[in-house]
C-alpha cells in the first residue's frame, strides 16, 4: 500500500515566538493533524519560530516586505515560495504583516489566523500582543476568548471557523490574561486545521459550517 499523502502541505506565517507553530508540530507528531510543515515564512530572523522549524529541517523564508522595491516585488517572492514547496495552507501564527492581494486570492478558503480575543471585537490594524488584553481589560469585559478564522484582504475581518471564550478574572492583567488565551490558542488552532484536512469545512458567505465527523 502506497503512503498517504497528508492532505494539508501547510506553510506557516509567524514574526514571534511562534509557540502556536510549536503547538501544530505538536499536534501533528501525537496524531491529531494530519499535515505536512512545508515551509516557514517569517519578516525577520532569529525569532523562535525559526528555531522551532531548523530543528526539523523544515525550510525557512525570512522576507522582510520593507526589504523590497514594492509591495508587488514582495508578492511576488512570496508566491514563488509558497509555489515551489507546493503549498496548499496558510497558518498565519503571530504574522504582523498584511498579506498581499494575491496571495489572499491564491488561498482564499484556505488561509487561517488566529487572533487572542472574541473578533469582530477587539480586532483590526495594530490590534495585536499586549494591546488586546489591556484594551479588553480597561473595557471590562468578562469574557474574552480566542478566535480562529478565515483570512481575507482585511485585517481580522474573515469568516470564523472556531471561537472559544476565556472567563475574565478580577484580577487578570494584561499578561494572565494573555497566558489563558495562548493555552486555548494551542489547542484551538491545530482543532481548526484539523477541520480542513479532514474536508469538514464549507464556508457560505460569512458563515461557516462543520460537517459532522
Ligand atoms: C498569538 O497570541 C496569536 O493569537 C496572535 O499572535 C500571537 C502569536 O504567538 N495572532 P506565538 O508566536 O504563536 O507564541
């Protein structure tokens, strides 16, 4: 019997850390997300992500978009990359770019972000890291939570495809709260990615349904 291709060739974006990378590569050696990293894109070097992705000789692509001529030059390295690994998924994981117009059309349907609040509140440009909760948390909101969705050429605005809360403490600050929601983000992220490999996912419109498993 000939091996099964994974369904998911997935390039992951991140400019951090990237503990959700970590969180998928996880995911991906107990079992539970059938897909294959093909490629890390990254807008600067020495990050953790890059490290995560060294340390399984998982290809890495640092491409600053300031570094280039235009937005158009920067696409059009960006397409290249993704193309050459035969990348059939994007995770966006900590990414603090926009992505450019054609890649959002290359990958419509099949881009993800997650963002650490329940979108649409508390999202959009510069909406990012410690900003979130603070704002969450000087609004005095008793439930934030994590929101894994659909990427289109707007920031934060994509169909949701899993959305979970996180209780708000009377003691949360910006950093316990952050702390909460990155735990959820772990488990959320490689849930959702799940979803698409094992083809349950059908987007209409805004909404987007899961299949029965
Ligand atoms: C996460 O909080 C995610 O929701 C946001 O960026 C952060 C990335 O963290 N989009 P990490 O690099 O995966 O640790």
């Amino acid at each position: 019997m000939s091996e099964q291709t994974p369904v998911l060739r997935l390039a992951v974006f991140a400019s951090g850390s990237g503990s959700n990378f970590g969180a998928m590569l996880k995911a991906i050696d107990a079992g539970k997300l059938d897909a294959e990293p093909v490629l890390l894109i990254t807008t600067r070097p020495a990050i953790g992500a890059i490290d995560k992705a060294e340390a399984r000789d998982i290809p890495v692509a640092i491409l600053p978009p300031a570094k280039f001529e235009s937005e158009g030059a920067f696409a059009e390295v960006l397409l290249h990359a993704l193309t050459e690994h035969q990348t059939n998924f994007i995770a966006l994981a900590g990414y603090l770019k926009k992505i450019p117009a054609s890649t959002v059309d290359a990958f419509k349907h099949r881009m993800l972000n997650i963002h650490p609040a329940l979108l649409p509140s508390f999202g959009g440009e510069g909406m990012y890291g410690r900003r979130v909760h603070e704002t969450v948390l000087e609004y005095g909101c008793r439930v934030s939570g994590v929101t894994v969705h659909l990427v289109d050429s707007e920031y934060d605005t994509g169909p949701i495809v899993l959305q979970e809360p996180v209780a708000v403490r009377p003691d949360d600050t910006p950093k316990s709260l952050a702390a909460r929601a990155l735990q959820l983000e772990h488990r959320l992220y490689p849930q959702a990615l799940q979803l698409f490999a094992e083809g349950r996912v059908v987007v209409d419109g805004r909404r987007v349904h899961i299949r029965d498993g």
